[in-house]
C-alpha cells in the first residue's frame, strides 16, 4: 500500500495533476475517490500548427455590460472571466485534457485527514508593475472573498476556509473547517485571481496582475485591450503581442464581423445559421460537448414559486427533447432538472422527467389552481437562442392550461437588473470541477449565487458531510441524494445541456478545446495563436 509519507514526496516533486494525486492519495487510504474523480472529457480538432508569436487577435463575445468592473469577486460571464485569464494568474489551472496542474502552485498536500492543505507558490514571478508574488499576496486574494460581509460569487466555495496561514514567504497553508478532498480544485476558479496585496486587502482596480498579457484599457460593455507580459514566466502561452475582446452581444452582427474579418474568432455561434458558417472556406466552426446547462431558475420564496406544486407543473411543462432540436439544432441534449451532468464523478442517473401535460395539470390542481399565468424574463444575454426558447416553453406549457408571459429584458444590465431579481428567469451556467464545488455556489442556503433562493434543510446538511466524507460509497450515496431533492423540491426547470459551438478565421491555430468553460476554459487569449 502506498504510504501518506509517498503521497507527500509525490506532491513535492513537481507539477501533480488532480487525477494523479487523487489515485494515490486513494491508494493511501486518504482519498478514496478514485483516480476520475475529476475526470471531464475533452472534445474538439486538435491543430497541427506550430504556434507562432505575434499579431493582433481580436475576439468577439456575447457578453458583456456596462457594470462590468476589474473585481474578479464580480465576474458574471464570459467576458470578463476571458479579461481575467489572460491579465492573471491562479493557483491551480485545468489543462486541456481536463488535468488540475499548478500554475502559480508549484505543488501542494494535504493533511492526512485532506482538512489542511499546504501550498508551495512558485518563485521568481512578478506582477505586471515588477513586484515580486510572494504567500502574502495569495492570503489577501483568498481573503478577498471570505467573511460575513463579503458580496463575492465565490463566497461559498471559501467558507469552508477556517483559516489561512503562511510559513516563510512561497507557502501558504488553508486550514478548512472539515476535510475536504476537492480543494485545490477550488483555486482554479476564475473568482479566485492572485492579486498584489494593499493596504490590508488586494489592488484590484489597476488591472495589475501577473497573467500573459497587461491591461492596457477597459471599457465596460465596449472592449477591452491588453499587450503582452514581456515578463510573462510561462515560455510556451500568451503567443499574442495584442488582444482585444469587443462585446458583441447580437449574434448576427458577431457573425457578420468575423465573416468580414474584423474579428478573428467569436463565441456561441447562433446555432440557426451554423451551417452557412461551415460552408465558408475562410472559417473553422468548433463544437466541443459539455455540462454547460441552461435553466430557469423560480425564486422558492416568492408566490407562486414557493408551492413545490407550481415547480413540479413547470418542470412537467416543457418538451425537452424539442427544444434540444428546435432551438439547440442537436448540439446538446436534455436536462433532468438538475445540474449535475455525466461528465461529473458522482453523477446520478435519476429517472429522465418528460414532458406531460397531464401531469403537470395534475400538479397545479394540487396547488389550488385550474390555469396558471406566470412572467417568464429573458433576453439573448443568457445564450443565443434564450427568447426562442422561453417562446417555445410558452407554446409546451400551454397546453398544460399554463399561459407564460414572456417578457424580453435588454441584454445590457441583465444580470445586475433581472438574473435574481424577478421572481422567474433564465440562466445559464458552466460546469464545475466537482459536485461541491457547484452545489455551494447555487444551491446552499447563504451561496451569493442560490438564484433560486432555495432552503433545504437536509440538502444543507449532506452539503458539509459529502464535503468532508473520504469514503467514495458514501460520497455517491449522498451526491444523489442531493440530485434527487433538487430533481424533485428545487426550483429550476432545467431543460438541457449545452454544447460550445465557436467560430474563427482559418489563420486561427490552437490545440485540444478545453470544455470545462466556453472558449477554451475562458483561457483563449493564453492558448491560441496565429498560423504562420
């Protein structure tokens, strides 16, 4: 058997990639995991060009807002989460093939017990302004997003950080309130930036960072520019002397500029004219599978969202598999209600819910109503194809004696305006690393992010015990549990699963598409290169 003392040595030789540590901190009796604990697969052409420095690379996204700001606490979409990889930095990142590696992590272990992790911080790196990374910089970072008061999205995935303590200057070591064997995944978010530490807490408003490439403007809902870190430690990444990322939220004025060559690659193809884009000879349509799931969420605390009734008359009110097809045109599949996707360890493969009428009839007269009238907000801000979608859920529920008002909300200021704040919406969200990782930022009780304002107890209480549970059995046993309750009592009609359908000019080169986060993991500006 392998020893606690092997696993140690093991994680202090080098870069050690989560699937690595995870099969033998299980050997060990430590973790019993398994070694695909982490496993998400990757999909997408690989390409055969040599990667080239240089040029000017501009990307259009679909996102972005005039509220958008430098406070990584404050990333809501694509567009600053892309801004965000390429002027920063984190601990830990996941690679293409879906492996956890150290980024500003050279390595780390853990406690026998996985309830104290000790983090070795690479040495020789500096910030954009000169100044050297030091363990104190990765304390105020962490601390950015901890405490009572704290407003960041990844308050939740924190919480379970009792403490944080540094020996010397390049070790930092998290104390956590119970085991937990899926930490270091959790510094890979792209909330948890490494940022210079000031003045008690972090400098986020300058941009400085020790990422490939320097800030150079940011205009919220407009663009923003960078340049290359001619600093920059990683030899082999940021091949660009210039990125900028332009928001453009329509998708035919996002298809038109790549097809007319003033951008050089964009995200979420409008999925209805896919087909002329793989017809153009100047252009690479890329489609990777993924657990990126589109829902609506219902806020449980509000009428009529609060009778579990009215969500389960919803949730047997839509027809799935004509969505996947009308509005998705096949690049997805159906949802079942909760998040919880099969790229994920401990997926549970509950009973698939189908549209029926009937049913959902049966559900409203449970709830004391013959015929329901709900508003249903949306806007082309949640993904290309979102108001068709709430339009074709308007046309399944009707026949449920069910009448959704579809209220179409601007794309500018949605997610500060509408996303949790009516009672019913759309939303969309990437996949996590792991079950926990995912369920504290949407479904625990206090989660910044619990847009269905949903409070189960006993969900909240298998939440910590999975969390620090090391045997594998029982981990399963409680993760479908957790699916099941939010299958059956929460209070997202959740519909399908999403692939990423990107496009780019043919002098665009780039390897394996990564499918934990749209556009390569968000880390497109890092990855791809001009052919030569």
């Amino acid at each position: 058997m392998t020893s606690s003392k092997h696993l140690d040595r093991q994680a202090r030789s080098g870069l050690m990639s989560r699937r690595g540590f995870l099969k033998t901190a299980a050997a060990a009796g430590i973790v019993t995991a398994g070694a695909g604990a982490f496993a998400m697969p990757a999909f997408g052409a690989d390409s055969t060009s040599t990667p080239k420095r240089g040029g000017h690379f501009r990307l259009g996204l679909s996102r972005g807002s005039t509220t958008d700001g430098l406070d990584p606490a404050k990333y809501a979409d694509v567009f600053m989460q892309s801004v965000g990889f390429a002027i920063h930095n984190y601990l830990t990142e996941l690679t293409e093939d879906g492996e956890l590696v150290g980024e500003l992590a050279e390595s780390w272990e853990p406690a026998p017990d996985a309830s104290r992790w000790v983090f070795r911080i690479r040495k020789g790196v500096t910030f954009h302004d000169g100044k050297p990374l030091t363990a104190a910089d990765v304390v105020a970072s962490f601390n950015h997003h901890r405490g009572e008061q704290s407003q960041s999205a990844a308050k939740g995935i924190v919480d379970p950080i009792e403490s944080i303590e540094t020996d010397g200057s390049h070790t930092v070591i998290f104390n956590l309130t119970a085991p937990n064997a899926d930490f270091p995944a959790v510094t890979s978010d792209y909330h948890m930036a490494i940022l210079p530490a000031k003045d008690g807490g972090v400098d986020y408003e300058s941009g400085n960072g020790c990422g490939g490439y320097v800030l150079e403007r940011l205009e919220p809902g407009v663009e923003a520019v960078v340049t290359r870190n001619p600093s920059y430690w990683k030899t082999d990444r940021a091949w660009f002397d210039k990125v900028t990322f332009l928001a453009i939220t329509d998708a035919a004025a996002r298809t038109n500029a790549l097809r007319t060559g003033q951008i050089d690659a964009m995200d979420r193809v409008d999925l209805k004219t896919v087909n002329l884009l793989k017809m153009d000879p100047n252009l690479t349509v890329n489609s990777v599978d993924s657990d990126q799931i589109y829902y609506f969420p219902m806020n449980t605390q509000a009428a009529p969202f609060n009778d579990n009734n009215v969500r389960l008359a919803l949730k047997h009110a839509i027809d799935r598999e004509d969505l996947v097809t009308r509005v998705l045109k096949g690049y997805g599949r159906v949802g079942n209600d909760h998040p919880i996707g099969g790229s994920y360890r401990y997926f549970a493969d509950l009973p698939q819910r189908h549209y029926d009428p009937d049913k959902a009839r049966h559900y409203l007269k449970k709830a004391g109503h013959d015929s329901l009238s709900v508003d249903l907000s949306t806007s082309s801000a949640v993904f290309t194809g979102a108001v068709d979608a709430a339009v074709l859920f308007k046309e399944h529920a009707a026949k449920a004696g069910i009448n959704i008002n579809v209220r179409r909300e601007p794309a500018d200021g949605y997610w500060d305006n509408v996303w949790m704040k009516r009672p019913w919406s759309m939303s969309y969200s990437s996949p996590r690393v792991t079950e926990d990782w995912f369920f504290s930022q949407y479904y625990s009780a206090d989660a910044a992010w619990n847009d269905t304002n949903w409070q189960n107890e006993r969900f909240n209480t298998l939440l910590v015990q999975a969390r620090a549970e090391l045997d594998s059995d029982k981990r399963a046993q409680m993760y479908a549990e957790m699916q099941r309750l939010i299958h059956d009592q929460g209070g997202a009609v959740a519909p399908a699963f999403s692939a990423y359908v990107s496009a780019a000019r043919n002098n665009v080169g780039h390897g394996k598409i990564a499918v934990n986060r749209d556009m390569d993991g968000n880390r497109i500006a890092e990855r791809w290169w001009f052919k030569g």
